[in-house]
C-alpha cells in the first residue's frame, strides 16, 4: 500500500476535488439538519472520520 494512502480513499488531488464536490453538494442540508439538532454556538462536537476535515471547519 502506498505511504499516501493513510486516508482509506486517498488524499491526492482528485480524491480532494471530489471529496470537495461532495461537501458542497451535501453542506447545506448538513447545515439544516446540525442547527436542527442543535448544534451551534458554544456546542462541543467530535468529527470521528473527519477526512480533510471539510465538515469540521463548518462545525468549528
């Protein structure tokens, strides 16, 4: 197995583009469905399988 493949899918450029994509797709119902779960200023919250950590940076 390649040393760049710590992350299961992969951290190349491609797979960052298209892990991207996805959170752009996906962020604003994952927006909707945190604030509806409360999710907000002062909540502690922990990102298991965060990847590049593009939903962490929205949690944060």
């Amino acid at each position: 197995m390649p040393a760049e493949r710590t992350y299961f899918l992969g951290t190349h450029d491609e797979e960052l583009e298209r892990l991207g994509l996805q959170h752009r797709v996906w962020r604003p119902t994952m927006l909707e469905c945190w604030q509806r779960a409360g999710i907000g200023l002062g909540s502690k919250v922990l990102d298991v399988g965060a990847g590049p950590g593009f939903a962490a940076a929205d949690l944060a």
